[in-house]
C-alpha cells in the first residue's frame, strides 16, 4: 500500500454521515419555518391593520430575506457546500439571540424559545465537530495544502 486513501476512506463515517443528513434536515425545517413566517405575516399585513406599514412592510422584507437564506443554505447543505457551514454558524447565531429574547420580557415566550433554541444549538455543535467540518470542506482545498505545485 502506498499510503494513498482508497474510496472507501474517502467516505466519512456512518455516525458523521448521520450528523450532516440531521444538519441538512433541521435547516430544511427553519427554512420551512421561515418561509411559515412570511406567509403569517404577509397574512397579517393583508388582513389587520399595522400601526405603521413602513414598519410592517420593513419587517416583512427581512424576513423574506432570512427565508431565502436559510433556504440556500439548506439546499447547499445536502450537496455538502463548503460556504454552506459558516452561513449556518451564523444563522445559529442569530437564533439563539432571538430564542434568547423569547425567554425574556414582558411578553416571553419559553415555547418559542426552546423551539428555537435546541435545534439551533443542535446544529451549531454538529457544524463546529472537526469530522462533520471535514465532511463540508472541499477535497480540491484540502489537496492543495499538501501540494505545494
């Protein structure tokens, strides 16, 4: 043996598979859950009326925003898409801030927040263990690093 991996090394690992299809179908649910999001307020915005519409309509556009980037993120997911693993880091992030205010306030909301909270630590974690970060980096990258030509 020459030292060079064989296909089946390539391959990650049945658990570290198992991670990435639980990471690519938590984030098709908060795409799903986003694009749930739009059409509520969307209904809301057709149906009551706002105290501000500039608001309103401000609201409805970042949300539609967000939707479309869990969304390809999601679907750059399953195709194991390097950028994919740092655009949900960072959608993590945010969920977590808003699962955080959900827990809070006046108004606080602990289902919201948990409904928020797990899958986005879930995720998180999943995304930032160094097998599942393997999983996601181009193999064309990391053959690079060791071929200096």
């Amino acid at each position: 043996m020459n030292g060079a991996p064989t296909a089946r090394d390539d391959r990650p690992a049945a658990g570290v598979r198992a991670a990435c299809v639980t990471v690519s179908v938590l984030l098709v649910a908060e795409a799903v859950g986003m694009i749930g999001l739009v059409a509520w307020l969307l209904v809301d915005l057709v149906a009551l009326e706002p105290s501000s519409y500039a608001t309103a309509i401000a609201l409805l556009v970042l949300v539609v925003i967000g939707a479309i980037w869990v969304s390809a993120v999601a679907i750059g997911s399953f195709r194991r898409a390097p950028w994919t693993r740092g655009a949900a880091i960072v959608w993590q992030v945010l969920q977590v801030s808003v699962a955080v205010g959900a827990f809070q306030g006046l108004f606080a909301r602990p289902d919201v927040g948990w409904l928020l909270l797990v899958p986005a630590v879930t995720v998180a974690g999943l995304l930032l263990w160094p097998p599942v970060g393997r999983a996601y980096a181009r193999a064309d990258v990391a053959g690079e690093a060791s071929d200096p030509a």
